[in-house]
C-alpha cells in the first residue's frame, strides 16, 4: 500500500492516510436494520437497508487490518428522553413513538436490544461507539473532540440512513474541515432515490460536501 493513498471517487480522486483517517459508520443500529424498531415505525421497509451489511463487513476488516480509527454511532434517547426534544418526540404519526416499548425494546431508548449495532457490524474491542441524540454525530457528543484527540483529518463515511444521519455528519465535518468520502455502496435508504440524489449532493459543484466512491475503489486503492 502506497500513503497517501489514492481512491478513484467522483467528483476526483480522494487521496487519505489511513494513519489520520477514521472509519466512520453511523447508525447501523437494529432500530433502523431490522423490523420491529424505529425505521418500521415510521413505515419504512426496513430490509431495503440490508444490503449495505456485507460491503460494510468487508470495509470493517479492511480498517481494522489497516489499524485505522473505527467510529461507530448510535441514534438514540436517554431512558428518560430528557435529550428528546418535544419536536422530535412528537412529530408524525408513527405506529410507536420514541420510547414507547416494542418487539425489541423501548423504541430509540439507549440500552434496550433495539439500539444496538446489529450483530454482524458488532464494534471490536477498542473501537469507539458515539452515541447522538441527533441526525448529526457532532451535536450533544464528543465525536469532534474524539477525532481531534486522534489527529483525524479524513473520514470514510458509511451506515444509514443516507439522505438523514450520514448527509448531516458530512456536512458537520465538512463545515470543520474533515475531508470525507463516502462509500456508496456501504450506505443505504429506504428511499432508493433520495440516495441517489443524496450521493449526487455530496459530489456535486466539485465536491460541495466531499467524495463519493464504491467500497470497491477503496479496495483497488488499498493492493
Ligand atoms: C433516521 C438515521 N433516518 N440514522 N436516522 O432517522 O438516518
């Protein structure tokens, strides 16, 4: 492997060293993978986010051979939804509200089954999870603080939901400085279009946000 190293990604090559480069993978959490959680509540079909899974696994055990910094994130609520905001808390008509008990616990609430990673994305040892109140990893966290504290420059963006959770954390990154490139095939949403489009945003006007590229030109760029 040659550092920098370059991956062919639109809207131009991302060039990253893995040694200031976090792996970041947001919200691949059961609440939002499987039935019976959040994103069902909200009449998603959950199993469109699937697939995002094992193009991820591999990302994962790229990072973790590579020794870079693995973040995961985690959306979700205190138990007693203090981090709630009315606005969210109320908004819509889903089938259960936030905190409400469901099939794999209390809906968004932070220790119950349905918060957690999904097993097959389970963090190792060592590796960060940032649990947010929010869309965005930055507000109510110490994610910014983490990657400073790690000299992070450079971010490879992945987890769901694309147009929600991973647009707001590029976006806060790129307004801080943080390059970013996110993995299209290592993202997903219910809404196969608003990922196309939201991929597009991203790389768009020359980068506006940053770099989009298939997990397999970060493998191309890795040999
Ligand atoms: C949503 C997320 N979609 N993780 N959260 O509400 O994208």
């Amino acid at each position: 492997m040659r550092v920098p190293v370059q991956v062919d990604a639109s809207p131009a090559p991302f060039t990253f060293d893995p040694a200031t480069t976090a792996l970041v993978v947001i919200d691949m959490q059961r609440d939002f993978c499987e039935p019976g959680g959040f994103g069902e509540t909200l009449g998603n079909d959950v199993s469109l986010l699937r697939s995002v899974i094992p193009p991820l696994q591999q990302v994962l055990a790229t990072a973790r051979e590579l020794g870079m910094t693995v973040i995961h994130t985690r959306e979700g609520h205190v138990p007693d939804l203090s981090d709630c905001p009315p606005a969210k808390l109320n908004r819509g008509n889903p089938s259960l509200r936030i905190g409400d008990p469901g099939p794999k616990g209390r809906i968004l609430v932070r220790g119950e089954y349905g918060h957690d990673i999904v097993d097959e994305l389970a963090p190792a040892r060592g590796e960060l999870v940032i649990d947010k109140p929010g869309k965005g990893s930055f507000h109510g966290t110490t994610f910014g603080a983490e990657l400073e504290a790690r000299n992070i420059r450079s971010l490879v963006v992945t987890g769901v939901t694309t147009e929600v959770c991973v647009h707001t954390t590029v976006r806060e990154a790129n307004d801080r400085g943080y390059e970013c490139l996110v993995l299209s095939d290592c993202t997903g949403s219910y809404f196969p279009e608003f990922h196309r489009v939201a991929l597009e945003m991203v790389a768009a006007q020359g980068g506006i946000f940053g770099w989009v590229a298939p997990s397999t030109a970060l493998f191309d760029a890795l040999v």
